[in-house]
C-alpha cells in the first residue's frame, strides 16, 4: 500500500514536471506531441458555443458574423469568397496565414494580438488546454480522422 502511494506521488511529479511548466525544457519532452494536440472534442464542443454566437462549423456554412469554420484547418486566412473579410485578415493571408492547429491555438489566445485590425470581437481563450480541445472539435466536427495540418504562420 505505501508503495502505490509512493507511485503515485512519482507520478503525479512526473506529471507536473511533463504539463508544460517550462523549468527544463532542455530536459524534459513535452507532454504533447504539439502543444496544440491531444485535446477532448467533449470539452471542445462546450466550448465552442462561445465562437457559436458567431459561427457555423457545418459543412459549407452558413456565415454569420463571422465566416463559417467549416473546412478551416488548412484553409487559408480570409479566403470564404462571399464573406466581407477585415483587410487586415486578408492580408495576413496573402501573408501566407493558413489555419491548422498551431497557428489557430496561437490566434485564439489573442485574436486582436495575432491579427491586429481583426473585426473579431472576441477577447480569446487564455487557458491552452481550452484552445486544445476546441481545436480537436473542430477536427472532429470537420470529420478529420488523420494528423490535424499545424497550419502555417504569416510570413
Ligand atoms: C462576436 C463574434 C465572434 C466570436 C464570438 C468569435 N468570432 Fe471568429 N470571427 C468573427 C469575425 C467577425 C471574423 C472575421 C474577422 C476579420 O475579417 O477580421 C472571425 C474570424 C475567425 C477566423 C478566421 C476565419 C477565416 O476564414 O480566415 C477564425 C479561425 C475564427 N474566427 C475562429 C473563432 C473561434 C474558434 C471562436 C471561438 C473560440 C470565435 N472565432 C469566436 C467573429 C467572432
């Protein structure tokens, strides 16, 4: 018995050691083949009533608000052609910002400081493991079964 709870002490240490916290990262691997993967759609799909108020993510739409996030990762910035756009988000695609998990769990941390100019009136998802499982929602909810794209960052 009092090794078990040893075990689990190792591990619970382990695991904060693993959860990101940044203090070795020479040493450490991280707990997340990317930091934006291995979320929980369940979790995401809550989430995702947020971004609901604004967008669709069935497939082929409709805008709203905002445009629909249907087929999203991989999809370049400002790209749904009968959606009015910012010029500021259309620049930053013809910049070469295509959405995947990485650059969209960057984005969503801080719309207006990734994107500044965004007509997207949303503060963000300050806590990463939120941004994590909404990005595996929306692979879920666009029925993406393999590796989910990283994306790509403006140039
Ligand atoms: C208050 C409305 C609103 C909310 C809430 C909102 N968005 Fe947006 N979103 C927008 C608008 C408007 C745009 C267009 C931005 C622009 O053109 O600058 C946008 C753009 C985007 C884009 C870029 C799409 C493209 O085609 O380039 C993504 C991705 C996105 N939103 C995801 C989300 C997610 C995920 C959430 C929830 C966490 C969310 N948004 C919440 C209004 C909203």
């Amino acid at each position: 018995m009092k090794s078990l709870l040893k075990m689990t002490a190792l591990l619970c240490f382990i695991s904060a050691l693993f959860s990101g916290s940044g203090l070795m990262p020479g040493l450490t691997t991280p707990a997340h083949a990317d930091e934006w993967s291995d979320g929980d759609a369940v979790k995401g799909e809550k989430i995702f009533k947020k971004c609901a108020a604004c967008h669709t993510v069935t497939e082929g739409g409709p805008n709203m608000i905002g445009p629909h996030l249907s087929g999203v990762l991989g999809r370049k910035a400002g790209t749904i052609s009968d959606y009015q756009y910012s010029s500021a988000m259309r620049a930053k695609g013809a910049a070469g910002l295509v959405w995947g998990g990485q650059t969209l769990f960057d984005y969503l941390k801080s719309p207006r400081a990734y994107v500044p100019g965004t007509m997207m009136s949303f503060a963000g998802l300050a806590k990463d493991d939120d941004r994590r499982n909404l990005i595996a929602y929306l692979a879920q909810a666009n029925k993406i079964t393999g590796a989910v794209p990283a994306g790509e960052p403006a140039k």
